[in-house]
C-alpha cells in the first residue's frame, strides 16, 4: 500500500495492477449485493439473451468498478484516500470469470488547496481491450 501525501503527488505520476476475476470473486460480490440477474450467473441464460455472442454469463459490472476503489486505496494516493466523486465511468465490454484485468491510473490534475486529486483509470482485458474507464476525484486526507 503506497502512502503518497498530497504533496508529494504530481500530475503524470501513474500506477497499475492486475486482477484475474475468479467464480469465487462473483460468489462473494453477489451475496453483497443481492444481485441475483441470471445473466451473472446462467450460462444459458446469458448465450440465450446475447444471440450466441456470450458462452457464459457476464461478470458484475460494479465487481469490475470495485477496482477503482483498489487503485485509490492502495495506489493513488493508497492509505490516505478517500474517493469523493466519479466524472464519468463507462463499461465498454464484458468481463467473465478468468478475464485477467489491467488496471491503468494516472494523476491527471492537482488542487493542492482542496487536498483532491483527479485520476483517469483504464481497465483493459487480456486482449488488451477496455473494458472500463473512469475519471475520478479522489481526497488526500494527508
């Protein structure tokens, strides 16, 4: 866990990881959220409603969000943060149980003055496709 304080964060400074989603992953996060949509969890259900496009069910889109929480928990600025806000956040192709996720972050502003820092995180697939992205305003409480 980095332990950046607001000043000693700047603009450009980036940071990265990767996550392989697993059924144990979806287990965990559908007994959280009570989210029981077959198309999280019926292959046949989700091949039926995608014409064929998908062979098995989609993973929680909120599950793949959760890894903007690892990127300013651990990461940008890791243990002083606080996420305050998202500017935008998009899911541009589903995420399934063994996809290894990338997660790119970059410090793209810093207002000193509010302790914020703003960061666009990109989430790529193994085939090195997006599968999210986000702008996020996060607090250094330090």
């Amino acid at each position: 866990m980095n332990e950046y304080t607001i000043s000693e964060i700047e603009v450009g400074m980036s940071a990265s990881f990767k996550k392989i989603i697993t059924k144990d992953m979806e287990d965990a996060f559908r007994i959280i959220s009570e989210d029981e949509n077959p198309l999280h969890k019926d292959d046949e259900f989700a091949y039926a409603i995608s014409n064929g496009k998908y062979s098995t069910h989609v993973t929680f889109g909120m599950l793949t969000a959760s890894l903007y929480s690892t990127v300013a928990g651990m990461f940008l600025p890791g243990k002083y943060s606080l996420i305050h806000s998202f500017e935008e956040i998009s899911f541009t192709r589903p995420v399934f149980v063994g996809d290894e996720l990338l997660v790119e972050a970059e410090v793209t502003d810093k207002v000193e003055e509010l302790k914020m820092i703003r960061l666009k995180v990109t989430i790529k697939n193994q085939n090195n496709k997006v599968v999210s992205k986000a702008k996020m305003k996060v607090l250094v409480m330090k």
